[in-house]
C-alpha cells in the first residue's frame, strides 16, 4: 500500500458524484415505494455496487446503467416484486436527473476561489455528470469529468484512480479523493492519493483501510482543508 504520513497540499480536488455531490433522497423513495420496502434502496444500492465491482473481475464490461437496471429486477425479485419495464426506466431516467446537494454550489465556489484545481472521478458515464453540472450551472467549476468508463473498470480498482493521475498530469498523491463512500477512500488510499470523506448517513468507514486525511461535512471541507494546510506549515 501507497502511502505517505506528510501532508502536503493537494494539486487536485477530485469529487466522487453520486451521493458525494448528487443528492439520492428523492431516487430512495422512489424505489423503496415500487418495490413497497423501506429497504429496497439500501438492498438495491448494495447490490448494484457490488456487481460493479465483481465487474472488475470479468472478462466482459457492463456498462454502469445496464448493471443498475438489472440489479434493480434481482432485488425487486428478491422483494416479491416485479419490476416493470416502465418503472425501471423511470428508475433509470431519475438516476440521470438527480438534484445536487445544497451545499454543493457554496463548497466549490470556496475551493475555487481558494485555488484549487477541481475534477470529478466517477463510476457512472461522463455524460451524465457533464448533463446534470450543465443544467445546474456548476460545470465551469470543473477542469475535466473524468469517467471510469474509460477504461472499463469500476472504482476502487486501482487502474482507475492511476489512470485518473496520468489524466490530469500529476501523482497520485498529489490528488485530494473527495468522497462519502468507506470503499472510494480504500481505493484512493491503496494508490497513494489523500483522502477527505464526507459524512452523509448511512455511509461508513472501512475499519481495515487507512484512515482519511480529513473527515467532515462538505459544507466544512474549505475550512478544514486550509486548516491542513497551516498545521502542516508550522510543523
């Protein structure tokens, strides 16, 4: 494992989007009510990442949407439920129009005034991230949106956040991983790049990974990123 104990300042902010930026409150309603369980989200959301993830073992690629149409069926299945092909495309279409969080827009003025350069990493197709930051008017705050796609492997397979580095010209440990889930930050870390999770509910730390650099509210990630810093320098 990749690691350094120093603390420097990152040269890149790289955001994970779904649930890190995109908000799945209205998306968990909606799939807890068709397939009539307060678990259908959390059994759904489970099982369509770690298909993504067994992805990373396969000859085959399966695209991001596909593997979360299908997972959707299993765990309507399992449920007692069948899911029509009407509500998973509607399952579908809300998952390529989820609002951002609220915070969202305040947090990223804060880094980019604080100079940051700024990107997104994320599982889902490039489209669809560069869609919702164009309709929500957030994209200018982003240099590149960089999709796992390209390379036909799933976060937190190594090769991703490596090939993310190569991307945007710089080591992987001078990128900061911005992200709510417990496995992004294993998968960031396992390459060397710093990490900052953001605590959204329900999500957890994985207790056999290193711990995060930083670990807060987004609404606290400026502040607490210049506080890094300054503690560092006086070091």
């Amino acid at each position: 494992m990749e690691e350094s104990n120093e603390w420097s300042r990152p040269q890149v902010l790289v955001f994970d989007v779904y649930g890190t930026l995109l908000d799945m409150s209205e998306l968990e309603r909606r799939i807890n009510l068709i397939t009539d369980s307060k678990r259908g989200y959390v059994l759904w959301f489970e099982t369509f990442m770690q298909y993504c993830f067994a992805n990373n073992s396969l000859d085959t690629y399966h695209d991001f949407i596909s593997i979360a149409r299908v997972t959707l069926q299993m765990i309507g299945r399992h449920l007692g439920r069948t899911i029509s092909e009407v509500e998973a495309n509607d399952i579908i279409e809300r998952l390529k129009q989820l609002p951002v969080h609220e915070e969202v827009q305040a947090c990223l003025s804060e880094l980019n005034d604080a100079g940051y350069r700024i990107t997104a990493l994320t599982n889902a197709p490039e489209k669809i991230f560069c869609d919702r930051m164009e309709t929500t008017g957030l994209i200018s705050y982003f240099e590149k949106a960089l999709s796992a796609e390209s390379v036909k492997k799933y976060k937190p397979d190594r090769t991703v956040y490596e090939w993310a580095a190569q991307k945007l010209d710089v080591a992987p440990a001078e990128m900061l991983m911005i992200t709510s889930h417990g496995w992004d930050i294993a998968g960031a870390k396992n390459v060397g790049m710093k990490t900052a999770f953001i605590r959204r509910n329900r999500q957890l730390l994985y207790p056999l990974s290193p711990e995060p650099d930083i670990s807060c509210e987004l609404t606290e990630l400026a502040t607490a990123l210049k506080e890094k810093s300054e503690s560092s320098i006086l070091k």
